[in-house]
C-alpha cells in the first residue's frame, strides 16, 4: 500500500511500509535533469548534482559522508534526462538523521567557488574517461542522431567548452529555478511511519517556498530515412548502436515495448543473443534497451562486434528486427517473456531501495504510482498481436539510426549504411 501527503508549499511524500525490512531507503527526487538543458549551459544539471555533496551550511562533505556510512548507510546520486535524486540506504532507526542530511543538501548547499573548480576538473575528466570507451561514446553518437540539435541529443555530463564555462552565479540561478518543494518528490520504503516522515518534512521544509515549474523543450520528430554516423578508431573491436524512435513513457504499449525488448535482447534465451552470439558467434556482447521519457523513447541495439564481421552482424540483426515485425511470437516464447517480466517486476520490489526508486520515478513523472497487480494486470493484457502491431510500428527502416565506432574504411561505412536503406 502506497501513501501520499503533500505539504502547502507543493512538496510530495510518498511512503511504502515494509515492515519486516531492517533498512529504509529515502530519495529526495527533483523533476530536472539534462533535457532542461540547452547547449550553452550542457552538464549543469550533473554538476549541481555533485556539489551538492561538498558540503552545507550544517554537514560538512566530510561529515555527510562519515555520517551515514559510519552508520551502516550508502550515500548516492544520480543526474538522469528528466531527474536528480540524492538517496540513502540505512537501517530504519537512523532514518530521520539520513533525512535531515539529505534535505540540507538540497536545500542549503554550499555551492563554493573553490569546490566549482575541483568538480568541473573532475566532470571534465569523467567526460575524457567515456570518449575514450567505444562502448560508452558511441550511445552518444546514437544520441546525437535520434535527436539532433535537442538537449536529449546531447551529452548528459555537458561538454568540455559547456562545463568548462559553468559560473557560480549560473548554477546558483539554476538551483533557484529549479531545487524548489513544488518540484521535489520524498520517495520512502522500508520499516517507516508515514506521518512521523511528514511531520519532519514540514519542520524541515517549512521556509521553503514554491514557484512555478519550468517546462522542457518537446521533442519533434522528422526522420525521413535511415541516419548513420561512423567514428573511426583503431580498435580492437567495433561497437555499433542501433536505435529506432519508439514510445512515451506512459503510452498504452510499453509493456509491448518491454516484451519485445525480452524476446529481442534482455537476457540469454532472447533471440539476438542466441542468434548473434550463439548460434553464428558473430559478437560477444549483444542486447536491447528501451528507453521512456515524457514525450519520446527509442529502442536501442547495442554489440560489440569482430572487426571483420561488422557487415554480416548487422545483416543479421535487421533480419531478427523485420522477422519480428512479419511473424507472430510463437505462444510458448510470449509466455516465458510475460513470466520474465513479471518476475523480474517482483523480485526487485522485495528491495527497499529498488523499490524506493520505481516509486519514486513513478512520482516526479506522472504524479501517481501505480502498484505491481496494476501493472501485472496490464502486462497480461498484451497479446501476441499486439507484439506485431508494435513492432511494426516501431521497427521500421526510415525510424533507424546506427552509430558505430570502429577501423572501418569508407567503402566498408558505404556498404554497411546501404544495409540500412
């Protein structure tokens, strides 16, 4: 059971009592993220994230860290498109110490000029660290050829020229805009009280006052055709990305999506892994991976493939992709993917953090949290027609876009985006 409360300035608590846990896991989520973003000022999401961390008018970096850790806790966080939350793992009776520090850090960051300076040379290194790892950067060549000139088409850590340039002043402003109770969701599971966390937030909250949420840039496709785009590098295997446009966070079909994703590439009986890898030993590593925003979503191809078998793994990946859109699910497959799904669905919700987080992601999106029967129900729904309208849908050849990262010379790029056309 799931329950809500919400203070007069627009903060949200959202709370799940699992009373046989030993720990509680909080989130402090805020409705920003990269896609909230525009070139000039690319990564200031991430970076306000990490200087957060470096200290508050009451804990100091070092302190925030001994604190929880010293009892028994993790301390993370995380910057997504459309998201940062700071969060914590803790046994339950520590909790509202773990609280108290995690709103500090939201609400009263110290935001040094000399803490500025050492998180920007760390980001720009972290920034150097995955341009320098094919299987990393080449999700970010895919990125720039599903939305080109769109905040979700560039790097979530920024650029160097973008980071390199982010003043005090600026990420003050954007803390301002955007670190406000109306845009704050409080996600809580574990061995907890609902009311005592709502009497602490209003204590801890109470001179905090709203504003008006600021909205992203929408998404607007117009992709005719197929897009490539190929980086040379002398590796000693090439990394390619496929993506096609695929569906919003809340459409009717994504647990369509999330089916075809199992059936396609979740795990080791999916049919590329056993096609690519099994059977014709064409890559080592292969999978799919939906993604959802608010407005937009892709579906993504992702291998690491032989030097001299790029032509002859993609050749084989387009084969699986069109077969799905031509030829019904055999019943026995639906059925071990819908059990697959389901399963995974339940065993990550026995975790307080695991299950801190689906909640609390449910929250900030779509203002409601849905409960697993809910979701159960409607993973039961979809049908083996469904999985073919969808996948026709989706899977068609001018939606595609594939990036590379490889030695492959320009007759060999010439050949491979033919394959595409």
């Amino acid at each position: 059971m799931y329950e809500k409360s919400a203070l007069a300035n627009g903060l949200r608590l959202v709370t799940h009592k699992m009373p046989q846990r030993n720990s509680a896991s909080v989130g402090i989520w805020l409705g920003v993220g990269g896609r909230y973003e525009h070139k000039a000022n690319k990564g200031i999401a991430h970076v306000l994230e990490h200087l957060c961390f470096k200290g508050t008018k009451k804990y100091s970096a070092r302190s925030i860290k001994e604190t929880i850790e010293g009892l028994g806790g993790s301390l993370n966080g995380f910057t997504s498109e459309e998201f940062t939350c700071y969060l914590t793992k803790i046994i339950s009776k520590h909790l509202m110490l773990a609280l108290d520090i995690l709103s500090d850090m939201v609400l009263e960051p110290l935001l040094a000029n000399a803490d500025l300076k050492k998180e920007k040379s760390v980001i720009l290194e972290e920034i150097k660290m995955y341009r320098d790892l094919p299987q990393a950067y080449v999700n970010e060549l895919l990125d720039e050829l599903l939305w080109p000139g769109h905040p979700l088409g560039m790097n979530l850590a920024g650029t160097l020229d973008s980071v390199s340039g982010l003043k005090q002043s600026r990420i003050a402003d954007f803390k301002r805009q955007f670190y406000h109770p109306a845009n704050i969701v409080v996600s809580v599971c574990g061995n907890i009280e609902h009311q005592r966390l709502l009497d602490e937030l209003s204590r801890l909250f109470s001179k905090a006052r709203a504003k008006a949420n600021t909205n992203f840039k929408k998404v607007q496709i117009n992709q005719a055709k197929p897009r490539s785009r190929f980086f040379y590098k002398d590796t000693q295997q090439s990394h390619l990305a496929m993506g096609y446009h695929s569906y919003r966070r809340e459409h009717p079909d994504r647990h369509t999506v999330g089916l075809l994703h199992i059936i396609l590439g979740a795990n080791m009986s999916s049919r590329l892994f056993s096609e690519i890898r099994d059977k014709k030993g064409l890559a080592y590593e292969i999978g799919t991976q939906p993604r959802y925003f608010n407005d937009s979503g892709a579906f993504f191809v992702h291998a690491g493939v032989d030097n001299h078998k790029v032509f002859t793994a993609i050749s084989a990946i387009l084969k699986e992709m069109r077969r799905i859109t031509k030829s019904p699910v055999a019943k026995n497959e639906f059925a071990r993917a819908k059990e697959y799904y389901t399963g995974q669905l339940l065993m990550s919700l026995e975790d307080t953090l695991d299950h801190m987080l689906w909640m609390g992601e449910q929250e900030t999106a779509l203002r409601k949290i849905k409960s697993a029967d809910e979701i159960l129900k409607e993973i039961n729904k979809v049908t083996i027609d469904d999985l073919l309208r969808v996948a026709g849908d989706i899977f068609k050849g001018r939606s595609l876009s594939l990036a590379i990262i490889g030695p492959q010379k320009e007759k060999e790029q010439a050949e491979i985006a033919r394959l595409l056309e």
